[in-house]
C-alpha cells in the first residue's frame, strides 16, 4: 500500500514538472536555447512568404506574444486562432523590431484548427462594444487577456497582505435573508417549479457586511472575495448587476474610521505595487495596440498608480467637501460672466482644467448624496492626482448599522456617523467603509427610528443579537473590486474587467 502510495505521488510531481514552458517564462528567459524550447498557444497572426513563414504565438499567460520563424511548410496547416505546439531554438532576433529574441521552429504540430473564415477575431482591432457582443472569445483579446492576468495578480496581493497582517479568509454565504443596504434593489431567489423553497423570502446578497461582523467577533479580522447583486437598472460605465466585492471586517478597532481607513489604503497599495513590479504585466497593460479606443494612455496610467503608491491620500470631512463644492460653484458664477465656456460634466480620460470652477447638473447643499460629478470633482481638485477620503457624513444618507461619531453632532448641530467613501479621480467612489454600531440598545432604537417594519427588525433579529454578548467595536469596508481593475488597467468602462459582465438587460452567456 504504502509502494502505491509513493508511486501515486512520483507521477504527479513528474506530471507537474512536465508542464509547458509559458509564453510569459519564454520571453522572460534572457539566454538562449537550444532545441530544446517549447510552447504551445494558439495563433495570433501569420503572414506566409515564399521562403518563410512568420507567426506570433499567445497562450494567456501574457498579452505579450512570441514570434515564430518557420518554412513555409511548417507553417501551411496553421491559421489565425488555431492552437499548436512549437518547438525549436530560442535565439536572438536579427532584425530586432519589437522583441529581442525569437524562436526558430524546429517542429510544428497542430493541435486543433481555426477556420479562418469564419474565426471572429481577425487581425484588424474590435471595439469594446464589438467584442462584448461575444463574450465566450473576446477573453481571447489582448487586452481582456491583460486585465485578466491583472486581476490574478490583484489576489495573489491581496491574500498575501491580509495573511501578513493577521486576517482570516472567510467564505459567506451567497444566499441571504436580508437586504444589508437596506435599498430593496436585490434579486429574489425561487426554485424552477416556483414553489418556496426556503420559510422566509430569499435573495442573492448584495453585500457580505452583517456576516462577516458575526465572524469578526469569533475571529477578530475578517475577509472575503465574494461576487455580489444587485438589481439595479443602471446602464453606465460603472454599474454591474453581479460584481465583486472585497470585503473585511474587524474587531476591536480603537482608533476609529482612521484605524480601517489604514486598512484600505495598505490594501490598495498593496495591488497597486503588485503591479508595477511585475515588469511583463507593467508592460501588457502600457502597450497600445492599433484601433485601441477606451483606454488612458500609457504616461496618463503611470501617473495613476504613482498617485497611489507614493502621494499623500487626503482626508476631508463631508461638510468640508460640500465647501469646496460650493466655492467651486460661486467661482463657476464668476467665470460664466467672461467671454468663453465654462467647463461642466467632466467625463472621459482627459485632464480638464477645472481650476475656473464648475457647473454642477445637481445643486449642492449640506445634506445631499453626492453625486457622480461630485466625487470626480473632489478628486480631481481635493486629491491632486491621488485618492481622497471623503469622511463624516450626514447620518440619513447613511445605512442604519452605522455608528454616531462620538458627539453625535457636528459644529452645527447636525448628525454625522464615523463613516468614509474613498474617491478615485476620473472614477469617484469606490470604497464605502465605517464603524459598525455596536451596542444592542441603540441598533434597535435606530431600526425602529427610521421606520423598519417589524418583519425586517425580526429578520435581523440574529444581527442584534450579536451586540449582546462580547461585541467589541466593529469597522469594515467593502471594495468595488472591479470598479479598482478598470482604473488600474486604464479602461473607462467597469465591463472591461469582468470576464462575463451582467448588466440591465444583459446576460448572453
């Protein structure tokens, strides 16, 4: 038995070792080889000449290609999108235009064929919008190949950073009977003979929050990468009905917003340097290939992830933004009375010159969601290039399961609650965070306060619960994981990020 056993073993690790070289390990190898490099990946293009054959070879593993030189006998099965295995010598490039090294076909073999008649995508470039219409291949595009990979390398970093710093990975469930935001806008779940299947109204969560504060006061810090939905009928470049959404929570936070807004910000940070020090992923997502319409430019991508990186993330209170908004506003009023056109909307990719003032569609006043054109304004002027945290907002806006900043009134008497969203120029929000209340009384006076039926305060019942036995103080925050990708991968639209995007209306695979 034990002979089997270890011979079970030896054949994996044999198999594991046999895997192919990657494209990414091929290109990233400095010396040459001879005979003996190998790679299998499909065809991206081909362009065959009397003497010779020319080729470049993808497998995923970067946007990146390798060039393949062979006969053009080698080369007369192959076509654009079909896969094949190629092996040969991996030698220096004569000509040297693009990549340095190439590799010299010694044997080709076709692994599966592409009619190239038919195959969707050919040379020339596709619109984002094209290639949304077929989802199942547009994966196979350079640049969903580089958000991919970028999404990867976004893990790999956060896992490592909450590990290093003493979190546990949580698993939530999927299925909830709550609504956490309280905003009514969720998918309700029902088996296929429509017949209940549960007691009580199911639905799928839009947010991990009130579970993982069961599991924060049993494991201390908590987080979870979980998909989220919501039923919202938003047809913008930020909005998804299923998204991902990094979540943690923690207790016996003593420092308040500051403690986990430090959290977030290390976190960030952390995904953020993942990627400019991974040199083939750096150089997938600052390659602009011809017809790419929709993403910033290179130099304009560099300055985002500097400004997370090494700049300053400011913090300023709610009512201290309403008051650059409003001055903003006034200088707006001003400007319109000169000979030329003030800004308004700000959109798209290009630095505006905004420092004439501005022209909201929304009014501002102490008291208002902010919106949109709000936060990129705020951005834009208050974070200089880098993110700002907006914190201390008016306690209506504000879910029920937030906490009363600690004089419960600001300098003019208002509510606010210990509470932040982080804004990210040319994006806006993209983090929602806060202390959680943590004493039973006041939970319930304030789900009975603003006006909860007694059927949700009964639902929540096991979440008040939690505050009567050892709730030590709780802070969390959720991150709009995809919302990150599209501002670090420079794309202007959250569908870009996401393999098989769920909007209003749409579901085609």
């Amino acid at each position: 038995m034990g002979a089997e056993l270890f011979a079970v073993e030896g054949t994996a690790a044999k198999a594991a070792n046999a895997l192919p070289t990657t494209v990414k390990e091929l290109i990233l190898t400095k010396n040459d080889i001879k005979d003996q490099a190998a790679v299998k990946g499909w065809i991206q293009t081909i362009r065959k000449q009397k003497a010779v054959c020319f080729a470049t070879v993808t497998d995923g593993s970067t946007a990146q290609t390798v060039q393949v030189v062979m006969t053009p006998e080698q080369g007369s099965a192959l076509t654009i999108g079909a896969a094949a295995k190629i092996t040969g010598s991996w030698q220096e490039s004569p000509v040297k235009k693009g990549q340095q090294k190439e590799l010299l076909a010694a044997n080709v073999k076709l692994l599966a064929e592409s009619d190239p008649g038919t195959y969707p995508l050919q040379k020339k470039s596709h619109t984002f919008e094209y290639l949304r219409t077929i989802p199942h291949l547009r994966l196979r595009s350079s640049t969903s190949r580089s958000i991919l990979q970028l999404r990867s390398t976004a893990l790999s970093q956060i896992s490592t950073y909450f590990t290093t710093n003493s979190f546990t990975q949580v698993h939530p469930p999927i299925l909830t009977s709550s609504d956490c935001e309280g905003a009514g806008e969720v998918f309700a779940v029902t088996s296929s003979d429509r017949k209940p299947f549960f007691t009580d109204p199911v639905y799928l969560t839009v947010s991990s929050q009130l579970h993982l504060e069961a599991m924060a006061l049993a494991m201390s810090k908590v987080w979870c990468m979980s998909p989220t939905f919501r039923a919202e009928k938003s047809d913008t470049a930020r909005h998804l009905n299923e998204f991902y959404m990094l979540e943690a929570e923690m207790a016996f936070v003593e420092n308040g917003i500051e403690e986990v807004m430090g959290v977030v910000e290390g976190v960030v940070k952390a995904i953020a340097q993942g990627l400019v020090t991974n040199e083939v992923l750096k150089k997938d997502l600052l390659t602009r290939r011809s017809g790419d319409v929709g993403l910033l430019e290179p130099e304009q991508l560099e300055k985002r992830w500097e400004g997370i990186i090494n700049m300053p993330w400011r913090r300023v209170t709610y009512t201290q933004a309403i008051e650059v908004l409003e001055k903003a506003v006034k200088r707006g009023e001003e400007f319109k009375a000169k000979p030329s056109t003030i800004n308004t909307n700000y959109k798209g990719t290009r630095e505006v010159p905004w420092d004439e003032g501005v022209e909201f569609k929304f009014p501002v006043e102490w008291g208002m969601n902010l919106q949109s054109e709000h936060e990129k304004y705020l951005a834009y002027i208050v974070g200089n290039g880098a993110p700002v945290f907006i914190t201390d907002y008016p306690k209506h806006l504000k879910p029920f399961y937030m906490l009363p900043n600690s004089n419960g009134k600001d300098e003019e008497g208002r509510e606010t609650v210990a509470c932040f969203d982080l804004l990210l120029p040319q994006i806006g929000e993209i983090v929602g965070g806060s202390m959680r209340e943590h004493r039973y009384e006041m939970l319930e006076e304030e789900m009975k306060r603003r006006g909860m039926s007694e059927e949700s305060i009964k639902q929540l019942g096991w979440y008040s619960e939690l505050r009567k036995w050892g709730c030590a103080p709780l802070g969390g925050f959720g991150i709009g994981f995809d919302r990150l990708l599209a501002y670090l991968a420079g794309v202007e639209n959250i569908r870009e990020t996401v393999a098989f995007p769920r909007w209003f209306d749409r579901c085609l695979c």
